[in-house]
C-alpha cells in the first residue's frame, strides 16, 4: 500500500473515530487493546470513559480497536492478576472459515441464519434470556459477535462458559437416549419420545421431525407419502407416542435429523466465549481489514453487511488493482470483476475495502 494510501485511511479512521456512537458498558472498568500490525499490538490499555477515549482514537486511529469481555477494579494493571476481575459479559462468536480471499463475502448470508438461530433458538428459548440481555454485533468481516449482557451470567467462570458452548454445539448429544420402550403386551412396545412442546434438544428434535415428515415425507419413509400414516406419525409425536405408524427401524433414520440440531458455526474452540479475559472488537468501531463498521445490528432480518455496515464515503477514488477480484456485491451493486494492473475509479467505500485487503492502490 503506498503511502497516499495509507495517509487516507488514517484520515478517514479519524474522522470516524471523532463522531463515532461507540457502544460499551461500563467503560472505565474494560482493558482496551489496539493493534495495526496484528489486531492487538498493544493492551492493557484504560480510559476514565468513552469521551476519553473516542478522543484517543481520533487523534491515533489504528486499525483495530478492542477491549475485554471482563469488567475490572484497575483494569489497565499487570500482570492481570492485578486487575482484580469482576466478572464478564459471555460473548458468542460466530465465524466464517476462510476460503478464498473474497469467496467467503459470498457466503455471509448463512452465517446470519446461524446467528438468528443461535439467539432464537438457544439464548432465547433454551437459556430463557430476552433480547434486551443480547447486543448483536458484525464482526466487520466475515462474521457475528453475539453479547450477553446479564447480571446472571457475569461471574461464572471458563470451564460454565465452556459447558454453553458445548451445549449449543451439541457434544455429547445423544437422540436415541431421549426415547424409552413400554411393553404395553407381549411382543407390542411402544416408543416414547420427546414432544415438541419440550424445552432444549428434546423439543427441537421432536419439532424437527415433525417439519421433516411435512416438507420431505418420503425422505424418511416412503410410507409417509400417503396423508394417513403421516398425519398419524405426527399425531403421535406430539402426544409424545412415536410408535403410531407402521414404519420398522423408525430409529436410525432419524439420525440425519438429529445430527443438524447443534449448531456447528459458534466458535469450534470455544476460545471467545471460554476466555474471561478475552479481548473482543469494540461494537461500532471499524475492521481493520474490510473498512466496515463493527455494526451493531437491530434487525438481524433485514441487515446486509456489505450495504448496512459501510462507512459513509461518498463519492469515488481511482485505485489500480494489484490481483485479479471476483465480482462482489457490495453497496447494491455488483462490482467486478477486475484484474490485476486494471485502473478503475470505483465507490470510495469499496475503494477502503480493496485497500485494506491489500488488493489494490490509490493512484497518485
């Protein structure tokens, strides 16, 4: 990146930075890092509060703002021990893994859906939280970071947080261990299971079955085709009798149901939400790497990354490309594809996106 570059990118940081609604609880009891070589360079950093710190950044923008899940007494103290902990907000990441450079903004829709079912079907429904305990946030490239901001969860330590996500990922979920056998006469067994009023797994199985025998039938058993046993399975399942239709072997073929209750994309380490002292991107700041807003999401229905979370640039910028870029939605139209030396005056908030990438220049 040459260095007219460069010196626009700190410039359009700072002003940023100088009007930003940054959205944080509890400044003055979180550690902040900074970083722009790697995303944290620098920690242990403290602010009396958000006026003193939004000043810091519009007079030092770097290109990646954090601070800590965890809410301290002296929180710019090391060795941490030091900072004397007082509890943290459980955070959920949910991530994208990286493929090709660009293919992934491709994909970003099915991380949403995974967000949505992460507050909807686990934080809401299982762990009995309201939205109003969960701020939503755009990672600001290819993900979400989903908050819980509730007394309750504040003290608990590593190995609970771990527990939740271990939960929501499903380890360990065994679906045959919801179901028992009731000899009702000799050589006649009936199946008991879940009913899809239940709460957690055995309910989301249940109800889970249920849509699969409505939208696929035959996909389970070609029985199911004809309206009357498939509306007597169902019946049966939610009275909570699986055995009410003539189908040998009912078990195994629900594995394939089973096996897409968890949800897979929250963090696979668990490293975010296990971390009490984990460093987490600052809500509504700026991703060093895409130049989109870490956005804080109202309506995750109807949010678009690469429309909802660009920085307000208007106008266009002259860059010349130093790879070849697919075409990309971005800001409601499509864009490129562009190859490698082509020179292009293009929006100037994907003009930033390309740059930070490290895929293109300013022209000079």
């Amino acid at each position: 990146m040459n260095e007219k570059a460069k010196n626009q990118i700190v410039k359009i940081f700072s002003r940023y930075y100088a009007q930003a609604r940054l959205e944080i609880l509890q400044p003055a009891q979180r550690e902040f890092g900074m970083g722009n070589i790697k995303k944290i360079d620098h920690r242990h950093m403290a602010f009396p509060g958000l006026k003193e710190l939004q000043a810091y950044l519009a007079n030092n923008p770097p290109l990646f703002v954090s601070h800590s899940t965890a809410y301290y007494r002296y929180p710019e103290a090391t060795p941490i021990e030091k900072k004397e902990w007082l509890g943290a907000d459980v955070v959920f990441d949910l991530d994208l893994h990286a493929e090709e450079k660009f293919g992934i903004y491709r994909r970003l829709d099915s991380v949403k859906q995974d967000t949505l079912r992460l507050m909807e079907e686990f934080l809401l429904r299982d762990f009995g939280l309201e939205k109003k305990d969960l701020l939503v946030v755009f990672s600001g490239n290819r993900g979400y970071h989903v908050h819980i901001r509730h007394k309750d969860f504040l003290p608990i330590g590593s190995n609970e947080r771990k527990e939740l996500v271990d939960y929501i990922r499903g380890l360990g979920l065994n679906y045959e261990g919801f179901f028992t056998r009731e000899e009702i006469k000799r050589g006649m067994v009936k199946l008991l299971g879940p009913r899809p009023t239940e709460d957690g797994y055995r309910g989301r199985f249940a109800r889970a079955v249920i849509r699969q025998v409505e939208e696929k039938p035959t996909s389970i058993a070609r029985i199911f085709a004809k309206p009357e046993p498939r509306d007597r399975f169902i019946g049966g399942i939610r009275e909570g009798n699986w055995s009410k239709a003539p189908v040998k072997d009912i078990m195994p073929r629900l594995k394939p149901i089973a096996d897409q209750l968890p949800l897979q994309s929250v963090n696979a380490d668990a490293g975010v939400t296990q971390d009490i002292s984990k460093l987490i991107r600052i809500p509504n700041s700026i991703h060093g790497e895409t130049g989109c807003i870490a956005q804080v999401v109202d309506n995750m229905e109807k949010f678009e990354p690469l429309r909802d979370a660009l920085l307000p640039l208007k106008g266009v910028a002259t860059v010349r490309f130093t790879e070849d870029i697919p075409a990309l939605e971005f800001a409601n139209e499509t864009l490129g594809p562009f190859k490698s030396g082509e020179k292009k005056d293009v929006p100037r908030p994907y003009a930033l996106f390309v740059l930070l990438k490290g895929s293109a220049d300013l022209e000079e």
